[in-house]
C-alpha cells in the first residue's frame, strides 16, 4: 500500500481507515476509508514497512532523490530526507513520536499549522507538538495525558509557555529525555509569627538581632544563630538581608540606628506604596533593601517578592546556595530540633526568562538527586509570581 504526498499530507487510501485509524490511532479519517497522514506518521509507518512508498504529487524531491523509474516513489530514507527538508524539526518530532509509539502510546500531530496538524485535535499553541491520551485509549477519547513540546538541547524554551507542558527534549545523540512541568501547590504549615519590636543592627550583607525573642530561630527557622563555644550572649542571630527585609516590611524588624518616624524621607517604589509591599517600618525596610540592592542589584528585590509570598503561604525559605538555587523550602517546621527534610529548590527567574535544555536539565538532576522537586518563580516588574515546577518524567 502507497501513501500519497500531497501539500505536505500524505494520504492513504484502500483499507486504510479500518487498518491504521481505527486499529492503531494512526491519521484522521476523510471520506470513505481514506486517511490523511502527517509526515512524522506516514514515515513511521514506512519504518515498519506498513507502507510499500510515499509517491510525491508535490515534485519535492530532486530528481536524484528517488530511485530511477520510480515515478516518485519514496522510500523511508528518501521521504526522510524530503521531509526534513520541508517541514522544520521534522527530524526530532520523528524521533520523539517513534519513542513514544513503542512505549506503548496512541498519539496524534497538534501543531497548529504543521503539516497534518491541522485536524480536528490540532491546537492553538505554538510549542505543542503531539498530544498524547491515557495510555490505551486513542486520540479524541478525552483529555490527552501529555502535552508534548519536542526541543533540541540546544534551543531556549520560554519559561512563560511552559505550565501543563510534557518537555521532550532530544540531545545531540538522539537521545530523549522528558521534562514534566505544573503549577506547583505550597501546603504551608508553619505557624509561627515573629512579635513586632524586633531590634538588629544592619552590618555588611546582613542584619544581627542581638536579643532574638524566644521561638525565632527555633519554631520559625529565621536567620542563624550567632554561636561560639563559652559564648556570652546566647540570643544572637544572624539575618541575611533578605530575611531581614521582609521582616521590617512587616513592622516587626525596626534598626538600631534608623528612625523610623522619618518616613517621609524615605524613597518608596510606586508598587511598595499602592500594594502589599507598602512596609511598616519604612526606614528600616528602605535601608535593608538598598543593602540588598547594592550587593546583589535589581535581583534582590525579585527575591525579596518570592521569600514574602512563601511566609506568605506559612511556608519557610532558607537559602539554597548549596544547591545553586537561591531558596530551599520546608512546608512545616515545628522545631528546627526536629527539622523535615525541604521539599524544594527555588531558583527565581525574570518573567521572560528562556531555559536552555541544558541549565533545565541541570537543576532538575540536582533536585532529583538531592530528594527535592525544582521550581521556577518567575517574577515581573510589578512583583507578579508565575510558578513553574519541572521534573524528570519516563512515560
């Protein structure tokens, strides 16, 4: 049996909708038995010898191209080439729909636009190129289980497209790996709220709270203690600056040397002013956060936004430097004598930040290594959270 390319489809006559459609998944039905093939489906099937040839009506293949008296008679290495040559990435979005067909799926072409994906399970997305259904059910059937974006390891993906997306990224060696992404829940439950009348000292890149009140390190799991063998004073804490900031936000963190009745003098973003992040204690919180910008710039007040809306959320961030992420987090903490394990690494990013593979695939390796799910909090100008969690997937 031939398939026919004609305007970058390839249909399929004879039996074919009883063999292919309704058998295995393959196409859409037309009129009659025909189907209509995308590329990536009709040169599976010529890989499996299901089909004899793909005769092109289109004259898209040079005249070397195809055997001697062949008439435009394709074989699978001859339509892979013609194929790769006139659809783009034909050749990853091959690869991948071959993995997942032995693995066991039913799957069906979504890209809007993308030869044979203009059907009637096409998708207005830009970055779907397969949609995969529960394993055992066909295309249509319901809601798919896998949205299927096919990357190369070296092309950047947008992080803002990302949510609800099943990343199949193909590396240099035509190996696949996937990527599964969500928006993550933060099931917070530490209850614990620092007192107002907190004093500190702001010294370099963090502030020291020298007469800590009593839980603060040890039910709320803020800063380090200031600990030394025989040591004197037992209360000290020390706070990085953004812990510190966050705190004088809320009015419970006021500076030692700062008055903070002379407000007026202070400088106050427009968003700090009109929204949540209008500070109680405006001195302290402008000097600490023009600390903060000193040394780490613009960044700092990104992750500023991002430590508040966890606390936010009853969940507690703490570095996550030697993870190379800049927070890990625990959901509860009850006491750091008893401390759980964190359940994520956060690494902050800009809203139009794009991954490259490799820097995706890095932080989710590290995260899986270390027992802990990677998340993105991709932060814009106006202190809007979008969160991105990603982790490894076999299908």
């Amino acid at each position: 049996m031939d398939g026919h390319l004609r305007n970058g489809v390839v249909e399929v006559g004879g039996n074919a909708r009883q063999q292919f459609h309704d058998a295995r998944g393959y196409g859409t039905p037309t009129d009659g038995n025909e189907i209509r093939l995308s590329r990536v489906e009709a040169a599976h099937l010529l890989l499996r010898g299901d089909l004899a040839a793909v005769v092109d009506h289109n004259g898209e293949t040079d005249s070397h191209d195809a055997t001697d008296g062949d008439d435009g008679r394709l074989s699978f290495a001859e339509f892979f080439v013609t194929s790769a040559a006139a659809a783009e990435r034909f050749a990853l979005r091959f690869l991948v729909y071959a993995d997942l067909r032995d693995r066991g799926f039913y799957l069906s072409p979504a890209r809007a636009g993308w030869p044979g994906g203009d059907g009637g399970d096409a998708v207005d997305d830009g970055l779907i190129d397969l949609l995969v259904p529960p394993r055992g059910t066909k295309p249509g059937d319901g809601e798919p289980a896998y949205r299927i974006a096919v990357v190369g390891e070296r092309e950047s993906i947008p992080a803002s497209e990302l949510a609800g997306v099943t990343l199949a990224v193909v590396d240099e060696e035509s190996e696949i790996s996937y990527l599964e992404t969500a928006t993550p829940d933060f099931d917070g439950g530490t209850t614990y709220s620092p007192p107002e009348g907190i004093t500190g000292s702001l010294i370099g890149d963090r502030v020291v709270v020298w007469d800590a009140p009593d839980g603060f390190y040890e039910h709320g799991f803020y800063g380090q203690p200031l600990e030394v063998r025989e040591a004197i004073i037992d209360s000290a804490v020390q706070l990085s600056l953004v812990e510190a900031a966050a705190l004088a936000a809320e009015g419970q963190l006021v500076l030692e040397d700062v008055d903070d009745d002379a407000a007026e003098t202070t400088t106050l973003t427009a968003t700090e002013v009109a929204g949540d992040m209008m500070p109680q204690s405006p001195a302290s919180y402008t000097a600490i956060r023009e600390q903060g910008r000193a040394v780490e710039g613009e960044r700092f007040d990104r992750r500023l936004a991002v430590y508040r809306t966890l606390r936010d959320q009853q969940v507690v961030p703490k570095t996550g430097y030697k993870f190379g992420a800049d927070f890990r987090t625990y959901d509860t903490v009850e006491s750091v004598e008893d401390l759980p394990h964190s359940e994520r690494l956060v690494r902050v990013v800009e809203a139009d930040h794009a991954f490259d593979p490799r820097e995706l695939s890095l932080d989710v390796r590290l995260a899986g290594g270390v027992g802990k799910r990677m998340v993105f909090a991709l932060t814009g100008a106006n202190g809007e959270i979008d969160w991105l969690s990603v982790s490894r997937l076999t299908p």
